[in-house]
C-alpha cells in the first residue's frame, strides 16, 4: 500500500509540470553562477568589441545546459538512491580513479570559495569606505565577521539556503537588468558596425581566450549534485527528466542576463577602457563608477557585487565541502569512523572558516585565480568526465552516440588549451 502511494505521489508530481520548487531549484542554479566571474565577465569578454560576443552567445547557452545536464545525469547513473557525485565516481571508475577525480571536483572549487570570502571583504570594506564615508575596519574583525554569516546560513541547513539564496537572486536579477538597461543611452553603435568588425582570425582567438572566463561564469556545477538528488528523492524514475528541465531553464535565464549585461557593458565602454579596467584589475562596475561619476553606479555597483558572491557562496560551499569530505572518507576511511559523522563535519567546517578568514584577511590578487585555477579543473570535471563516464560506464551508454557529446568534449579541450595558450 505504501508503495502503491509513492509511485502514486510520483506520478502526480511528475505529471504536475514546472512546480514551484523547480523554479527555486532553477533560481538556487541560478544564483550559484552569478557570482564574481560576472563582474569581470565583460572585461575579458570585450576586448575585441561588440562582434566576438555573438559568437560566444551562439557557443555559451549550449556549452553551459550540455555539460551541466551530463553531469547530472552522471550523478543520477549510481543504482544506490542517495550516492552524491564522489561516491557515483568511486563506484563507476573504482578506488583509484575515484580518488583523482574526487580531488579534481574539490580543487575545481575550493579556490572559488577562497576567492569569494576575499572579494566579499574588500566589497564591504570599500563601501564602507567610499560611500558611507566610515573608516575601515580591522581586515581581520571584518573578513571573520562577514566569512561567518556566510557559513552560518549554510550551518543552519540546505533548506534555509534554498530559500535565502532565492530571496537573493530576485533583487540580483532585477539589478543586473536595471544596470544593463541603465548603460542603454552611452551605447555606441558604431562599435556595431561592420567596419569596426575585426578579422576572423581576431574575433576566433578573442573567442578562444574568453571561453574559460565563460565556463567560470556560467558554472553552477557544484550545487547540481545535490539538486540531482533532490529530484531523485521526489521523482524517483522522472529524476532525469526534471533535472534537465531544471537546468534547461537556469541556463536560459543566465544566458538572458548575464549577456545582456556583458553586451550592455561592451556597447557602453570601448575596447581601450576595457583595456584599462583589466590593467587596474577592478570590476567592471568599478569601473563603470570611476568612469561615470554616478552616484547611483557608485551605490548600486558594490550591492550588486555584494549579492552576487554572497548568493554564489552557498553553492560552491556546498560543492566543495562535498568534495573534501570525499577525499577524507576515501584516504582515511577508519579516522572518520573514528570521529563520527558529526565531529567529522564540524572539523570540515573548522577548515573552511578558517582557510576562507586567512586568504580574506591576506587579501591575494584573485583576478588570476580565477583563470588559472579554476577554469581548467571546472572544464576537466564538467566536461570531459562525465563524457568519458558516456562511453566507459554501462549505466550512461544510452546517452552515447549524440552529436552534443562531440561538442561538449570539444569545448572541454578548448578551455584546458586556451589556458596555456593565454600565457602566450
């Protein structure tokens, strides 16, 4: 009987359409990705001027929903209902590569959550500064204050989250818009002429040399474990199917906006002063503030920044906590018996607060962390992994033999190469 009602319960929520809680599961995707890489996104991406991200808007919508829907559909391969991504990996490529795998997902993003307990300070410590005139803070009182509030929301449980990080990606949205709307007037449309079009052989290299900017931009890979799951749990055999719903519409909303605001941006500067903002490695809105003297930028710009990482924050927390735990479990599996489950968290969080607070209150370059550290593991675990799991794993055979996978793989090999080619 019981079971006749879950398969009943199942089937009316399958049937039901985009619920309510997919919406806020596409907003918490949603708000993952909209972080810091964002707010230098138009930089990188503008350097050549308005005709390069065309190409890039026809390559970025696939390139994020194929490979984001592969990896959950590689989380969802395990037969063991509740396995999150470092258990899926251990038991589809054994110990070994298990392993490898694991410590490239968590090194894909604990860098990312470093970077964002960095620049959520210096934010604060700006605004705080420039627009309400205050003297700054201690670094250290002011990074463990604000790296704590961060970290406590996610202590207090992945529901909360959900519901703080979709609290805060609907005032992120509307500024993102209104920001990109606001530019409109300082548009300029002979940066959209063919004359000022440059070669192929220049708009394919700006291409190119943005696309692991793109991938950082645009990934929301570490919370897709535990959205897979969750839609496991209420969909049982529908759990493909809702996540790639899920994602389909997370990646339309990020490519609506955030390209409208990289666009925005592009049209309102030149490529000189993008030049500039990359060589003062500052935000665009930064230096849109510089720029334009506006007293609404000046205001609403560290706002936006401070929204974007904070709601960025719980995601990668989350995906890289997963990680580490992981990593653990796997090399010392009889130190964690020994711990317990709840020591053993509570030493993971320990670890994050404090690695997050240090890096915060030493205060590191992060531009080219960005770059360097996390766009080549992010590209290695979110493309090319779940493509090798596509023809190495009997589980994801179904899903062989697409032209997607090709693409998919392809643009995993660009973003590796490109990092070594930008040094070039």
């Amino acid at each position: 009987m019981q079971n006749h009602n879950t398969a009943t319960a199942t089937q009316t929520a399958a049937k039901s359409g985009f619920t309510k809680q997919d919406l806020t599961w596409s907003l918490s995707m949603f708000g993952t990705a909209v972080g810091a890489g964002v707010l230098f996104l138009p930089i990188r991406a503008g350097l050549e001027g308005f005709w390069p991200l065309i190409l890039m808007v026809l390559l970025v919508g696939p390139m994020t929903y194929l490979s984001h829907r592969a990896l959950a559909r590689f989380v969802l391969s395990s037969p063991k209902k509740d396995a999150d991504i470092t258990e899926v990996v251990e038991a589809h490529f054994g110990k070994a590569a298990g392993w490898l795998i694991t410590f490239l997902y968590f090194f894909a993003i604990y860098p990312i959550v470093l970077i964002y307990g960095n620049a959520i300070t210096s934010t604060v410590d700006s605004f705080m500064v420039h627009q309400l005139g205050l003297e700054s803070l201690p670094r250290w009182l002011l990074s463990g204050v604000l790296v704590a509030m961060m970290m406590g929301v996610m202590i207090l449980g992945q529901k909360l989250m959900l519901k703080v990080t979709e609290m805060l990606v609907y005032p992120l949205v509307f500024i993102l818009f209104a920001m990109s709307v606001y530019l409109i007037p300082d548009w300029s449309m002979a940066a959209m002429s063919v004359d000022a079009m440059p070669s192929m052989d220049a708009m394919l290299l700006a291409v190119y040399l943005t696309i692991p900017m793109l991938i950082f931009s645009f990934n929301h890979s570490p919370a897709v474990s535990s959205m897979a799951l969750a839609q496991r749990k209420a969909h049982g055999d529908k759990a493909v199917e809702k996540s790639d719903a899920i994602l389909m519409r997370a990646s339309g909303m990020l490519l609506g906006f955030v390209m409208f605001f990289v666009f925005s941006c592009v049209l309102a500067l030149s490529p000189e002063q993008l030049a500039e903002a990359k060589a003062q490695n500052i935000s665009i809105l930064s230096y849109l503030a510089n720029v334009h003297d506006s007293a609404l930028i000046s205001y609403v710009g560290p706002l936006v920044a401070f929204l974007a990482i904070f709601s960025s924050f719980f995601g990668h927390y989350l995906g890289a906590k997963e990680g580490l735990a992981g990593i653990v479990k796997q090399s010392a599996p009889k130190a964690v018996e020994r711990m317990g489950e709840k020591k053993f968290d509570q030493a993971l969080v320990a670890f994050f607060f404090f690695s997050v607070w240090g890096v915060a209150v030493i205060n590191p370059s992060v531009l080219g962390m960005i770059e360097s550290l996390g766009a080549p593991f992010i590209a290695a675990i979110l493309f090319l992994m779940p493509m090798y799991a596509i023809k190495k794993v009997p589980a994801m055979k179904k899903y062989d033999g697409k032209l997607s996978n090709i693409f998919v793989t392809v643009m995993g090999l660009i973003a590796i190469s490109s990092i070594v080619g930008g040094f070039f």
